[in-house]
C-alpha cells in the first residue's frame, strides 16, 4: 500500500461522496477549486453553498508533502526530514435546524524515517439532539469499526469524547462520534491493508451515515426561535473549530490554504452575552446531553 | 501608587466610560454584571445590546488576584508565585456599517516580587475606510501619547500594526492604532505615575474619539450589500479574536471567565468560501489598505 495508492483512493473517494452528497441535497452541486501548496502537492477542495439541505459545506482532499518544518516538529513532535500527507476532510452545515452539523475526516501521514500513521473520525452535531438518531448514528458507527477491531469503537468513541469538546464551555461539541490518530499496525493491532481499508470504508458509508439523519429533520418545519438556536450552536462550532480544533490551529500556522481549512466554518453563526436558556425548554434538553461519557449503544 | 489605587481608578474609569457611550448611543443602557473568581478577586462586565449605534459591546473590568499558574509562567513567562492583575477592555460593535468598531484595553500587572508593568492599546476596524477619519484618529492617539512621550506614538504604533495582524488572512485587522506592554519606569522611561496617568488618559479620551468616529458615520444611509460586507468583516474579527488575540487565548486557557473574554464577539458573523472582491469596488479599496506600516500622521 504506497502512500500513491492511498492518495488516488483518497481522490476516488472524495468524488463519490460529492456525487452522493448532491444527490442527499437534490439541489445544489459542489464547486470544485483546485489549489497548488508552493512547498509541494496541493489539492482539490470542494464547495456546495446554498443548497436545499446544505446551506454551506465542503469535501476536501489534499495530498502534500515536503521537509518537516519547525511548526512540525514542535506542535506535530514529527521526527524527520520530510513528511507525506494526504486526507479527505468534510463539514456540512445544513439549512434546517433540525438536521445535525457532521464532519468527517481521514487523513495519512508518511515520514522518510519510514513511519505512517492514519488518523480521522466522525462526529455529529445535532442543534436539537435526538437521542433515538444519536443512538442510531453511534450504532452505524460501532458497526463499521466491529468489522475491523472490538477495540476501535470503545477506544475511539473515548477519543471523539475527549477531542470534541469545548474547554471553555464545558461541553461536548455535539454526540461525538469516533476520533482516532497515529494509527499503524503497531497502535492499532491491524495490517496497514485493513487500516486503510477501515478509513475507505468510513468515508464510502459517511453519506449513509448522514442521508439517516437528513432524512429524519430535513422535511421538519422550523421557527425563528430555533434557527436562532441554530446560529448560536453555529457559534460553538466556530469556537471549536478556531480556538481548539488541533487541524485548523496547526493548518493556519503552518501556512497552510486558509480557504480550504476554514471551508469548515458555517455561512454565519451569532453570539448573545451570558445568553439564558429556560429550564424546561428543549435547548436545554440538548445542553444538557452536550457532555462526555454518554454510552450511546 | 499601589495596586488597590490603580485597580479603584480603573473601576471608576470603567463607570465613566459606561456613561459617556450610553449618551454618544442615545437609546441602550449598559447591563452590569459582577463575578467573582474562585483563586481570588472578580470583574464587572458592562453589556450593551441593541442599541441605536451599538448593535453589541461591552465594557469590561477586572481585578483579580493568586497564585501563578503554569499557563501564566510558560505563556506569558511570568516569574514570581503570586499576581495581581487589574484591566478595563472595550469592544463596540455598531450596527451602521459606515461606523468602524473599536477596541481599547488598559492593564496593569503585579508580581509578588515587586515587577509590575503597564500595558494596553486602542484600534480601530473599519468596515469601510475612510482614509481622513483614520488620519483624524491616529493624530488624536498620537497628540495622547506625544503628551508622556515622544517615543510612544512610533513605537505603540508599530506594535498595534504588530499585533493587530491576522497572518492567515495576511491583513491588518483594521487601520490600527496603539498597542503596548510591559511598560514600566525602565522600559519606557517615565514614571510609575506617568504611566498609570497615560493609561487614565487612553480611557478618558477613548469616549471622545470614537465619537468622532460615530457621528462621521451613524447617519450614512446603507445597503443590503454594505451589511453583507459588514459581516463577513466581523468573521475576520471573530478570526482575529479566537486564533490570534493573546488576551482572549489566554483567558480561556487559564480558565478566566469565558462571557467576559467573548464578549468581544460581535452579534453575529458571517463567511463565504474564496469571496471574490471586484477590483473597482469600495471593498477592494478598504482591503488595500489593510496593510502594516501605513503612516497616517
């Protein structure tokens, strides 16, 4: 399995979620902006904007590579002189405030010492959580990661526990998901041939995993109230995203594509001071799931 | 001057300020809300929503007091084992896209070993910039600090072109203005006095100068696109806050109060992907000028 290979897969696979995507969405259709990264690579990233399900959301693939940088080494602790690295990353911001955030990604890493490792995950962020789909949404998940390793669900559901989570908000920032990093047949216990197949087959059943939440809200009628709700829960995931998301703090520090890593911000979120949620309202219901530890199968 | 006179002048500083932006808003009243801290010390942050000029803002003091933290030793490199640190800091977002948003901050530091020191700044973002306002505005920051110093305006001008800088978007967050830090009798020069009195001077001024600002622009007629434009100006100040502002990244670090570090967030906030600006446009000429070293006096 050449890190060649991998990228090429990586590309198939972003090409058949977007086409599957655009069918979820019925309306709208993914812009494509490819982009050179001057060090070497570069990528493709995939926008759909305004569409009838997802007000705003992308598919990127990049395949990059060249020397370990100082940012690297210290914020990655990559040991090396030069690195390969290639990943599918994807949020969907969708119109409806009762169809859940996602976000997916899958990424490998390469040195020239001759180590690898995958990384990636799933989670989802309902504005309105609804534990039957949480339930359903973690089950689907379990059921991809069983087929590998009994250990993977446990141990990476823990992982989108820790890693999805808003300090200074203590909370979660939806129902998690799975989270995994430095994955190699020594970490992991599998063959790098099934780890790579573990990811594919992530992202081949991510637009089942969503079309089962879309179908679920999409045709639900909606309030003010509740996409005001919307936008403030947009605002959690901005923060997330720009104060603690690990990718997006080392990507915009280490000069990464700005556009292409801040594709996963929503078309606007809001913020109200010390904004009090009523004690028996279903935003509360939500907030009050938004934790760790919840065993959801 | 010791510390408890300075934090009470800061606290009256803040009352005062308060009063002056209700008057120069003419319809919203400021909403107050004090807290304490656990480790020692509290605040009172001052809340201004929906009014005539200023859609969003707040007025924010702080006293705090305690042992320091690891956070504080290995990010700020603070020696000693104990601080006292007492701010006021002002966000303002106003409603008319024609009326630029300010900000202003005054601090002072103390180390159980005897070092103290000064710091603080005061710039301005304009939606729209018009180049004789930013002139009018850095030669009242300049007539303020010419008054303590003939090396503050150049230097404190360098350093808000420094520090007010999103590197990721490769723009100045705005037309700048002053920013400096560590400020005490051996690094700037005067005195203790002198400095605690520059300081009083920023925030008694602060009122008047965004007045200027204000009535060059509350009753500017706007547009559909004009506000549009407005918001995605204030995601690259939400940007600027939540990845690059020190302040806000080490308040929600070291656990400080996370409604009173965000309420510099504005109501709300808006992004596209890759948003082309035409070349001929206002837009375009406000982004030129989002640039370091532009000398407005």
């Amino acid at each position: 399995m050449t890190k060649d290979k991998i990228a090429n897969q990586f590309k198939v696979l972003q090409a058949d979620i977007v086409s599957r995507l655009e069918i979820i969405d019925g309306t709208a259709m993914f812009k494509s902006d490819a982009w050179d990264r001057v060090e070497g690579g570069g990528g493709i990233t995939k926008i759909i904007e305004k569409g009838s399900v997802i007000e705003k959301g992308g598919v990127a693939f990049s395949a990059v590579h060249g020397p370990v940088s100082e940012v690297m080494k210290s914020q990655l602790g990559m040991k090396g002189d030069s690195f390969f690295a290639t990943g599918v990353s994807i949020v969907l911001h969708p119109i409806n405030p009762h169809v859940p955030i996602i976000h997916m990604n899958i990424r490998y890493f390469e040195l020239d010492s001759g180590e690898y490792w995958f990384g990636g995950g799933i989670d989802l962020t309902p504005h309105y959580i609804v534990e039957e789909q949480a339930r359903h949404f973690h089950i689907g998940l379990k059921k991809i990661c069983d087929k590998y390793s009994v250990h993977f669900y446990d141990s990476f559901k823990k992982g989108a526990d820790d890693y999805f989570f808003i300090p200074h908000r203590n909370e979660t920032r939806g129902i998690g998901g799975i989270f995994f990093d430095h994955q190699n047949d020594k970490t992991s216990g599998i063959t790098k041939d099934n780890l790579f197949d573990f990811c594919i087959e992530l992202g081949t059943e991510f637009p089942n995993l969503y079309n089962e939440q879309v179908i679920q809200g999409k045709n639900k009628p909606f309030t003010e109230d509740e996409l005001n709700w919307r936008n403030l829960r947009r605002g959690r995931y901005v923060e997330f995203n720009l104060v603690n998301d690990r990718g997006t703090k080392f990507g915009l520090l280490s000069g990464g594509r700005t556009e292409s890593i801040l594709m996963s911000l929503p078309a606007n979120a809001t913020w109200e001071y010390n904004k009090q949620i009523e004690e028996n309202s279903k935003e509360n219901a939500t907030l009050k799931l938004l934790k760790k530890g919840i065993q959801w199968v």
